[in-house]
C-alpha cells in the first residue's frame, strides 16, 4: 500500500519557456483521492489503481474504489464495490474481474464474488508461515498464488464451491519477492543479505523454474554485509527483454541482469549519483530517477549500451495552470485547501517521499491522490522546451532513437525527415549524413521484413525470426511491515527481438562492389567511396550460447497494432531531396553523391526506388555537365531504367546529343514503342520512325501524327511520301477523310509530285 509520509523538498521548476528537460508528466493527472481514502494499491494484472474506503464513523473499510490505469485517462470514471468491514492488508481482483480478493491479514485471505455478493475465505495456519502477498495467474496449473514466509501455495479456484484448492506448495525461505504479471514472472529473495533469488515463471503452457543466482553487492569495509532491501531492485522490460535491475548503494552503480529460461546472465552496470533511485520505461526507452538529484537519466539499451542518451535532466510538469501559484499562495494565507493548492505542491516537490512509481510510466503522489503518466520529449515545443531530437549533433545517433520509438511513431518520422533535411542543408560532413541515410534505409528494409510499415501510420503486426511473444513492462513490487512504500506487482514483457539492426553492414556482392567503384571514380570523395565503420546495434546472441531467451504468455500479446517511424524512400525523396534542390543548385555536387550514396544503401537492401530519385541523378549530372559520368552511369545500370528516366535524359540532352541518344535507346530497350515512335517524328525523323512502327506493329500512333508533321515541314515530297507509305501499308487509308485532306494540302504546295 501507499504510504501517507509527508515531506518537505526544495522547489523544482515545472516547466516553461527555455527550460530543460527530456521527459514529463501533463496535466491534469488522473486524480484518486475520494472521501474515507485509507491509501492506495497497484493491481497490475488488471491495470487498476485500487483505494480501500472507510465509513467516516467507524473508520473501518467497507468499500473498494477502482480507477483503471489503462489507456491513460485523467477523466476515467471510478468502480467502486462493496465488502464487509475490516483491515485490508492487499487488495486485488481476479484477471477476469469476477472475484475480489483482501488479504485481512498475515494468515488470512478474503474473497468476494462480485456478481452474488458471495464471500469466502483461505486461512493459513500459523505455523505455515506468514502470507506476504498474493496474485492472480493464468497459468496452467493455478488461478492465485500465495507468497509467504515458507515458499508458494499454488491454488485453483473452484466456482462450484466456492473455495480455493491447493494444487502445490514449493518450500522455500522468503524474505521478499517480486512478481510481473505480463511476463508471469516471480523473483524471490532469500539469504541473510537477501541477495540469494529463485525465480518460476507461470505461463499459461506451464511452470518454469530459473536457476538460482545471486547478485553482486560491494562491501563499504571488510566485516560489513549489506543487506538488499526490496526497494533496491526493480523489473523491467525493454524491447521485449526481461531485466532485473539493482541497486549497488555503495558501489553506487545499477547492475543489470537478464532472464533466459536456463540462465539469469549479468549485463553490465550503469552509474548512479543518489542514494534513492526509481526506474520507469517509456516506449522502451530506460528512465533512470536520480531521487536526491532530482533528475532522470535515459539509456537506450537497444544495443546494450551503457552510454546515456542525454546529459540527466530534472522532470517537468506540462499544462500546468500559472494561476495556479498565485492562487495556492492566496489559499494558503486564507488556511484553504484547494486543488490548485495540491497541484503546486506537486510542482514544488517533485520525487518528494510521497511519491512511488510503477513501472512502466506511472507515479502516483500519495499526499495529493495525483496519479501521473511520464512521457518522452521527442520534440522541442514552441515554448522552448529542449527535446531529445535537438539533444545531441550526433544527428545518425539521434535518428537510430527516434526510428526505434513507436509510442509516437508519427512525430519520430517527421522528426528524422527534419533532421535529415537540416543535415543537408547546412552542408554536414559526408560520412555524417551517409551514415543518417543509411540509418534510415536500414530501418525502413526492417519494418519491411517484419511488417510494421504502413503509409497510413496504422500497420500490421510484425513476424520477427524467432520471436516468442511481446511484452511492454509495466510496475515492480516492494513492500515493507509498515505499509508505506509500493505494494505493486508489475508486467514485463517476453524477450523476443523486436528491433532492427540499424547498423547492417553492406554486402560484397559483385554489384555494389561495382556500385562503389563507379561511385569512387565519379564522385572523387576519398571519404565516402568505401564503407564507414560502425558499431552493430543488436547484442550478439551467440555469447549466450544455447540459453534460450524466457517466453512470455502468448495471450498477453496486445492487440493494437504496432506502428512505425520508418521512411520510405518516396518519402524521403518527397520531403528532403526535392525540397532542397532548388537550395542547392550552387552545390549539386553534394547533393549528388547524397543521392548515390542513398542508391547505394537500397541497392545494399534489394529496396526498390521510385524513378523520381534516378530522375535527380540524371538533373543533377546534366546541371553540372558531367555528360561523360552520365553515360557510365546508364552503361553500369547504377540509374535504373524507367520512361522517366528517359524522358529526362532527352531534356537533358538538348544540349548534348549522345545523352539524347540514351534517352531514346532507353525508351527502345524498354519497348515503349509509342513513345520512341513519337519522338523520332518530333526529331523529324518521320521515315525512320514509319520503318520502326511497321517492323513493332506500333498501331497506337495515328497518321495524322506523321502527316501534321510532314504537311508543318513544308516539304511536299516528305508529306507525298507519308501518304504513299499509310496507302500501302494501311489498307483503306485511302478513302479515309485524312487521306483526302491532306491529298488537297499537297495540291495547295503548288507541287507536281505523284502519291
């Protein structure tokens, strides 16, 4: 439960013009304060934030107020549901809501049948041990769990009688535990410094039990022993991957382990600069609360890394109303309370003891009853908040975080778009925006491969190799004696690889070998004609052996579909290479070898382009006359053929006649034979052009185009032999009404030549 401490904390901005952060909290919250509130619960089968009520009288509960948590809505309506009067120890509905359970005390749980009003209760002997919690599972084997003192009762639910049967008891020494319900996955504490774990997992296919495994804890002297408490250890799950995360107080670092169903594998340690640390994870993005300090520290851990994704920042509040200052500092005075008054507070004491977070993305401020969602700042706001997209000029690293987040896919693609455009136009060092290019290529080739793309913004849900379902973490539990500090139970998810590799090398396949020989020698870039060095971005899996990642329950796969912040390449062509053209006619160089580099990166990726991006190719060589680069470039197949690409070579090639030469070509190898029909005419070429026709059996071109043409030429033997050519070659040309016409316009030309 909840606790109601209160504390005194220096102020902390709350947000405003010019202020610095990367992630908070908007107003208004969801607000779980109600008259007889005796603290709150954290239900996170059920995603219910819980508050027993008691009569104003007698002081004892006997009703239960329930808000749910998800989707995040400030304005959800409360459930509430009556039950007999009595302490409430823990309070939890069953996962298909039929039945609420109260723990009364350390030996007793109570149960409520919601539909008749029903009761009943579990009682445990004395001697058996102390309960010290329970939780609702799916799972195979049982229906509810008791946590006590002794080890696990494992319990079926029998609705005919009304009662709970024991299906198992494991026996073991618990000191405290944590359970994550989307993962189903139980962490039990045991030893003299409580750093000794044994972990099961309750999937709906069965129990599986991890090995034992013990965590590391520095020493401050010799003789001394620290004792991890529950607070110091949090679960979470962060693309798909089950961690556990400590808390070393002395070593002051935040060691993190990760589950496989035969292994519990240490991944490395990340430093902490407070005694008191909170975690949340927000669109798989690590958030990190430096309590003392009063800032957050973000990691990416997408590929194991250990470096922050920005420098610590405090929390902010948005949508805050400024009135509400003056306003509190007036109801103070007047000895009022007000909400204005709670909501100051809540600006004022940031991480104030009051203050518990459950995993995810929530925290709940027991003082004000105020139940907040943390978001991320992707974008900077016209306000002057600074986001994480203008964190960093290590603009590749930026698009790889934005392309991995799908809480606000849309915003994060607009983001790499703008940021990609500004690359360019402040003229970045190559490699940087090779690299960015290649980022985004990469990322749209996965959200191929695995589905997720869509145009619209909505998407199918990906088929990842190996995957073995999904899982968005949700809260950790800890508890103490006295009821103050979370009673939570959280959800993590499964490991299952559902992030691409952004980083994939390119191929040594005959054609981009030929691809980069082309480019070196055309482009004269020293920097960009080889492959740039990069760190991979997935962790292989390979160092792990045969340990399979832990599962997690196939019927906790969410529904809604999963979206993306992958480009296309119409899009990137549309909304950056287009539209800096024009502002770079000065540098079209440049741009070039952007835009081969761009070529290169799909041809690498089997990706398909639109011609518009070989259309540019052709503009941007033909602008700097770079005829010679231009023909090698058609001869190599580097420039796709397409009708548009040859109707640009022929508009290039007015000034240049063997460019124009491959524009027709083109148009023949394609077979557009109409097209190549009528441009020979417009070349004057109207016998040529006939000879071709004939040979094709081009009938889609009408002779009115050859005769205008002859008749406009003012040639009379030209337009003679046009209409000697349809007469013969067209059987009833001749008394068609253009044979006629045309036969008068040659009488007009004063010539004395036969048809």
């Amino acid at each position: 439960m909840f606790g109601n401490t209160s504390s005194s904390q220096p102020t902390v901005g709350f947000g405003g013009s010019g202020a610095l952060s990367h992630t908070y909290i908007q107003y208004p919250p969801l607000r779980c304060r109600n008259d007889g509130s005796r603290g709150l619960f954290y239900d996170d089968g059920n995603k219910l934030l819980i508050s027993p009520t008691s009569d104003k009288v007698r002081t004892v509960f006997n009703s239960v107020v329930s808000w749910k948590t998800s989707p995040f809505t400030p304005d959800v309506a409360p459930t509430t549901d009556t039950i007999s009067d009595g302490p409430v120890l823990s309070v939890r509905y069953s996962l298909d809501a039929k039945l609420i359970a109260v723990q009364r005390s350390n030996h007793e749980v109570q149960f409520w049948v919601r539909e008749t009003g029903e009761t009943f209760s579990q009682k445990c002997r004395s001697e058996s041990g102390s309960i010290l919690g329970f939780f609702w599972t799916d799972c195979a084997v049982c229906d509810i769990v008791f946590v006590k003192t002794s080890g696990l009762d494992l319990y079926t639910y029998v609705p005919e009688l009304k009662s709970l049967d024991l299906v198992e008891t494991k026996k073991m020494n618990v000191s405290w535990y944590i359970y994550t319900h989307e993962s189903r996955l139980i962490v039990i504490a045991s030893g003299m410094q409580c750093k000794s774990f044994t972990g099961y997992q309750l999937s709906s296919a069965g129990i599986i039990r991890l090995p034992r495994f013990e965590m590391a804890m520095a020493k401050s002297d010799v003789n001394s022993k620290p004792v991890l408490a529950a607070e110091d250890v949090h679960i979470v799950t962060v693309y798909g991957r089950i961690y556990c995360l400590q808390v070393d107080r002395v070593a002051m670092l935040l060691h993190s382990y990760r589950f496989y169903r035969d292994a519990v594998i240490q991944q490395g340690s990340l430093p902490v600069y407070s005694s008191k640390i909170a975690v949340s994870v927000v669109d798989n993005v690590l958030l990190v609360h430096q309590v003392d300090a009063k800032v957050v520290i973000l990691y990416d851990i997408f590929a194991d890394s250990r470096t922050p994704v920005s420098a610590p920042l405090p929390l902010l509040i948005r949508g805050l109303p400024r009135t509400s200052i003056s306003t509190s500092q007036s109801n103070r005075k007047d000895g009022e309370g007000s909400e204005t008054t709670l909501l100051n507070d809540t600006a004022s004491h940031l991480y104030s003891d009051d203050w518990n977070f459950l995993v995810p993305c929530l925290v709940c401020d027991v003082s004000t009853g105020f139940l907040w969602k943390i978001h991320l700042d992707l974008e900077a706001s016209s306000d002057g908040w600074y986001a994480i997209s203008a964190s960093s000029s290590e603009v590749p690293s930026v698009l790889e975080f934005l392309q991995r987040r799908k809480l606000e896919a849309k915003k994060a693609k607009q983001l790499c778009l703008e940021l990609t455009r500004s690359l360019i136009l402040e003229r970045r060092p190559l490699p940087m925006v090779f690299r960015a290019i290649e980022v985004l290529v990469n990322a749209f080739s996965y959200s191929l491969k695995t589905g997720s793309y869509s145009k619209g913004g909505k998407s199918e849900k990906p088929t990842v190799e190996n995957s073995v379902g999904t899982g968005t973490s949700d809260e950790i539990s800890s508890a103490d004696a006295s009821g103050k500090s979370i009673r939570t139970e959280s959800a993590s998810g499964v490991d299952r690889r559902t992030v691409h590799n952004s980083s994939v090398l390119t191929s040594d396949s005959e054609d981009n070998a030929n691809f980069r020989k082309a480019k070196a020698k055309f482009l004269d870039i020293n920097s960009s004609s080889g492959n740039i060095d990069r760190e991979t971005s997935v962790a292989s899996e390979s160092q792990l052996h045969d340990n399979q990642p832990l599962n997690a329950n196939v019927s906790e796969q969410q529904d809604s579909q999963v979206t993306s912040a992958a480009i296309a390449p119409d899009e990137l062509y549309d909304f950056v290479f287009a539209s800096v053209e024009e502002e770079m006619i000065a540098d079209a160089s440049y741009l070039f070898a952007i835009i081969v580099e761009f070529i290169r990166s799909a041809n690498v990726e089997k990706i398909k382009l639109h011609p518009n991006i070989y259309v540019m190719v052709v503009r941007l060589l033909g602008r700097n006359e770079r005829y010679a680069e231009l023909g090698q470039f058609i001869l190599n197949k580097i420039i796709e053929p397409s009708k548009e690409v040859a109707l640009q070579l022929l508009e290039t090639g007015r000034l240049h006649i063997q460019t124009r030469k491959l524009g027709l070509d083109m148009l023949r190898q394609l077979q557009l034979h109409h097209d190549y029909v009528v441009l020979l005419v417009q070349d004057r070429c109207y016998f040529e052009a006939l000879r071709y026709a004939r040979k094709n059996k081009v009938n889609s071109v009408r002779p009115a185009l050859f005769l205008e043409a002859a008749y406009a030429s003012n040639d009379p033997q030209r337009l003679a032999a046009v209409l000697r050519f349809f007469r013969d070659f067209i059987p009833g040309f001749g008394t068609t009404s253009e044979h006629g016409t045309y036969i008068r316009a040659l009488a007009d030309m004063d010539s004395s030549i036969a048809v």
